[in-house]
C-alpha cells in the first residue's frame, strides 16, 4: 500500500510504502536509523541487518543525505515518536542518489543558509514555519467565508499609491507610468460597496530601506473590507480574526509548534476581546517608562511597540492616532479633528504591528479635500471619490500583515523564515 507520513496512522501494522527523502541517518552496530522526510511530515525507518541482509543494511548505511527512494515497512507504533509511529524497513529502491548536499547537520551561518533558500526550506524548522503559514492561509478562508465574506482579487500594477507615499515600485504600463501595488484597500473599497464583505489577498510590495527583522520587500496582506461597519464594531472584526488564527494554529499545527519550541500556553491566552488603549494614553505609558525624547505627534517605533505590548498578555488596540500620521482616507474623531479613528493591533513578545485598520471617510466633500491637503490628483482618485457620490455608506476595514502573524504565531524572529524566498533589501536570489 502507498501512502504518505501524514496517513501513515491508518496503516498501523501494514506493510506500506514511501517516497521519501533521507533527511539524516544513523547506526548503531547492526541497526540503521533513517530520518524521513515526504512533506507530509518526517518518521523514522528503522533498518535490522538480521532482517534484511548483509546487501540492503549495507545500502541503507551508505545513504547520502537527501536520496530520493522509496521505502518499503511495517508501521509500527511508538510514543516516542512525534507522530506517534516508525517504519520497520524491509527493503527501499534509490530513486536519486544525492552526492555532497550543502546544508548538512552543523551550523551553518544565515547568509549561507539563504543563499541556499531552495534547499534550507527542507530542513524539519523551515517546513514547519511553512505549515503554520499555510494553516494561516487556510483559516483565513475558513473565517472569512464563514461569516459571509466575498473573496476580491485587486490588480498588482495600478497607477498611484493608496498611502499617497513614494516608497513604490515604479514601472512602465507601456507608454504610462505604474507601480507595484501597496496595498488592495481602495479597491476593496469598490468590491465592498458592490458586495457589502470583501476581503483581498495577495502579494504587497514596499521599496522601504529597512533592515529591522519585521520588514519585507514582497508580502502578503490580507485586506477586508465592509460596509455599514464603523470603528468599534471594526475591532470586535479584528479580534475574532485574530483569534481564530490562533486556535486553528494551536489545533492542528502542534507537531510543528514543538519543533519550534513554540511556547503554546502564550498562544492559548489569545482570545477576544483584546485591550485597547488611546494614543494619548500609550504616549503617557511611554513617559513612565522613561522614553522622554518622544512627543505628541511622533509615530511610535518598535521599541515603544514592544514597551506597549509588555503591559499586556494579548494582542492590544493603539488607538485614535494624530490625523498627521496617518493617510487621507482616515475618518475624523466626531469630538476631535486631530485624531482619526484608527488603529494598530501590535502583537505581544515583541513582534510589533500586525494590523492596521480604520474606519474610512465616507463624506464625498470631505474626501476630497483630505486629497487636496495631500498634494495627490483629484483626477487620479476619480473613481475613489466616485464610492462616495453613489450611495455612499459609513464603511471600513483593516490589513493584516500575513509574514508577522506567522513569526508571531510560530515564534520565529525574523520574517525571512516566514515566507518561502524573502525579498530583503540585499536580497533577491534565489
């Protein structure tokens, strides 16, 4: 019988079959220990030279690290094992026989490592912070669907950015000029106003010069987006998202949050409702705590982020941030015009922002002059101005961040690990 690690319970004393990789090896006088690996998952195949024969255990010490080549065995059971099972080798075929794979057991420098990206993603860490992304992907789906929202795919060229910034990706759109985009919100904005629930998903580009561990060139942002929805019933969105993220992960990735030595009960205190604060309030908290050279109007960094976070066990809401810091789309406070209602979910353990979201304007008049105090075109922003002439409703949304949520999740530091070939500022090979 085929099958794969993953399905391999269902067999438990059959004789199955593998296609695996050898992802290490070992022996001990006259037993072999195989590490295997099929991307399902990794099981050991214990390999007895009085149950093979001299010629097969002989091959069988002679495996190269990452050989292809199916193994035939018998599915035993075993606690100790992560899976719950190993295979007793009765006999295996090399497929391809790997000579001098680069990444070997010892430490190898990061530079190295990424360099050799194509190859590192093997490694037990690395498909382990893969499948807790894809589980991250997959819940995203389940939860938006679930509460009735609608999938919206917006264009990776357009023809201005909707943060008004100019840390974009510039190109030609044959005889026009064009960016990669930022960020899907203004056409999720569209998509929600013909819809009512949209949420976007795809890849993000900043032409930022960051080095810090939280910072890509390309990634991933999921984007919803819903009309007749204002600002706090916004965040009780975020929250429930958030949330769900975290026990999808906790339920079916716990094979892979041991590897990483994930500490889980921190994952398990992530439920809603999450802790909210005001700029105001977090500027006064930052005083406390000794950063003195920061003033009203100043954008928090992640130092203060981390200071923030370190106050509370969740997730936690800054809220209702200066107007001057943030785009033009932001709605006013109705009691105070130099804050807008906005926020950012900054993840504990010092993983920083891993939400932005606000309620938008939906005043046509207002808009435009948001444009204007920004120095953008009126002519560019039509269509945007457009959601507002025809049956415009109060509406918002929010984007999350998908490589931060999954170093947060996972435990990992830097979001290099986080995506399958990170684009860093001195990086684009592989």
């Amino acid at each position: 019988m085929k099958t794969t690690i993953s399905k391999i319970g269902l067999y438990a004393g059959q004789e199955v079959t593998l296609g695996a990789w050898l992802a290490n090896k070992r022996s001990s006088g006259k037993i072999a220990f195989l590490q295997l690996r099929d991307g399902t998952g990794f099981i050991q195949g214990v390999v007895v030279k009085a149950d093979v024969g001299e010629d097969v255990f002989a091959a069988a010490k002679n495996l190269t690290q990452e050989s292809s080549l199916y193994v035939t065995g018998i599915v035993q059971t075993d606690e100790r094992s992560p899976s719950g099972f190993e295979l007793t080798v009765t006999g295996f075929n090399v497929i391809s026989e790997s000579k001098d794979y680069p990444i070997t057991p010892k430490e190898h420098g990061t530079e190295f490592l990424m360099d050799n990206r194509h190859l590192w993603l093997r490694s037990k860490r690395q498909q382990a912070v893969m499948k807790i992304r894809d589980q991250i992907i997959h819940a995203t789906y389940e939860f938006f669907h679930e509460h009735d929202f609608s999938k919206l795919d917006s264009p990776i060229l357009t023809g201005s950015s909707p943060e008004g910034t100019s840390e974009l990706f510039a190109t030609k759109y044959f005889d026009e000029d064009a960016f990669l985009s930022q960020s899907g919100q203004l056409y999720a904005e569209a998509g929600a106003m013909a819809l009512g629930r949209v949420f976007t998903f795809g890849p993000t580009f900043r032409a930022e010069k960051s080095k810090t561990r939280r910072h890509l060139i390309e990634f991933w942002m999921i984007e919803p987006e819903m009309a007749f929805v204002e600002f706090d019933e916004n965040l009780e969105w975020q929250e429930k998202y958030v949330s769900h993220l975290a026990a999808s992960v906790l339920k079916h990735n716990q094979i892979e949050l041991k590897t990483l030595g994930r500490d889980t009960a921190k994952l398990e205190a992530i439920a809603a409702p999450f802790p909210r604060i005001t700029y105001d309030d977090a500027l006064t908290l930052l005083h406390e705590k000794g950063f003195d050279d920061i003033t009203w109007g100043d954008d928090f960094g992640s130092p203060h982020e981390t200071a923030i976070a370190e106050h509370f066990d969740k997730p936690v809401f800054i809220t209702h941030y200066p107007t001057s810091l943030k785009p033009f789309y932001m709605q006013p406070d109705a009691n105070r015009d130099d804050v807008v209602l906005c926020a950012d979910l900054i993840a504990p353990e010092g993983y920083g922002e891993i939400i932005g979201g606000s309620e938008r304007i939906h005043d046509y008049d207002l808009l435009k002059k948001r444009i204007a105090e920004h120095n953008l075109s009126e002519e560019t922003y039509e269509w945007y101005l457009d959601l507002r002439k025809y049956g415009s409703v109060p509406h918002s949304g929010f984007g999350l961040g998908l490589e931060r949520t999954v170093a947060w999740l996972s435990g990992v530091e830097h979001v290099r690990e986080t995506i399958p070939f990170p684009r860093l500022l001195n990086r684009l090979y592989p």
